[in-house]
C-alpha cells in the first residue's frame, strides 16, 4: 500500500504562533502553492482520499480536486489545547520549557503530547493496512507527516522534531 501524506498550504499566523487545531485563514499566495501541489499530484490516481476537517487542509483538497474526500479526525494537527494561537518564542511558559525539554511526552494543557499524536496517527495507518487500498491520498498537516515518516521507519522517533515538512510537501510511504 502506497499512501500520500500532502501537507497544507501556509497560513496566515504570525511566525512563532502555535496553531495546531486552531482553524486558521490561509493566505493569499494559496492559489498559487496550490497549483504547485495539484501539479505533484497530476495523473496519480488513487483508491480513496482521506482530510483532516480543518479547513486548510480540505482547500487544498478541494483545489486538487477531491471536493469530497473522506474527512478523518485521526490526521489532524497535534492539540496543543491552551496554547493554541500563542507564540512559542514569546514569553514562554514554565510548561513550554518543560515541553521544550520532552516534547515527545510532555502534554500541553489541555493539549496532547506528540506521543499521543503519533498513536493516533499510527491507528489511522494501521486501519488503512487493513483496508485493502493500494494508493491513498492524506490532506494534512505538519505534524502528522512527521507521526507517518516515524512509522515508515524514515526517521527516529527522538530525531523526529528536526524534520519539519514544508507547506505543500508531500510524503509517500510504502507500507
């Protein structure tokens, strides 16, 4: 099973700003970057799609031309619950700095801590193992691409915060 992981367009936040689940405006080069991601996609034909409900994501879904894909909570962004639209570099809480420590473990309140993300996302896979599709489609974000290239084995689940995706990228993995 090939499955293709497409991470959303760039958004309108302040650099810095912690956005995770938060439903935020893309900005005005969208068109633009969203063209480059349907040309990626261009002849590939694929079993099912698959999109996180925020509304990033399902744009650039829609622009690619899958209007209705299958939406799936279990590739939304990592819940960073009460700093959702706050700014890591400013002011950083004493639990930020205990995050910036553990990230791996470590729970944002109200949030979940990227294990609990990279579980989620891993139950997603597994499903799709047992759907019996040969190549599927993933309109998501950052954070799950990098849960899939752990699970694909591409990198270390320690090494992992390092390999950020960029806006508009997209992973294949073989599983």
């Amino acid at each position: 099973m090939e499955i293709w992981f497409i991470r959303h367009t760039s958004v309108d936040v302040p650099r810095g700003t912690c956005y995770g689940r938060t439903d935020v405006p893309l900005r005005d080069s969208f068109e633009e970057e969203a063209e480059a991601v349907r040309n990626n996609l261009e002849g590939t034909c694929f079993d099912a799609v698959y999109c996180s409900p925020l509304t990033r994501a399902r744009c650039l879904a829609a622009f690619c031309g899958y209007p209705d894909p299958i939406i799936e909570e279990r590739v939304l962004e990592v819940n960073y619950g009460d700093w959702e639209m706050t700014s890591f570099i400013e002011n950083p809480t004493p639990e930020m700095l205990q995050w910036y420590e553990d990230w791996r473990n470590t729970k944002p309140p109200g949030g979940e801590s990227f294990r609990e993300a990279f579980e989620r996302v891993s139950g997603f896979i597994d499903d799709l193992k047992q759907s019996g599709k040969g190549r599927v489609a993933v309109f998501c974000h950052g954070g799950v691409l990098i849960c899939a290239s752990i699970y694909a084995g591409k990198v270390a689940f320690d090494d992992a915060l390092p390999h950020a995706f960029d806006y508009g990228e997209i992973l294949k993995i073989t599983i």
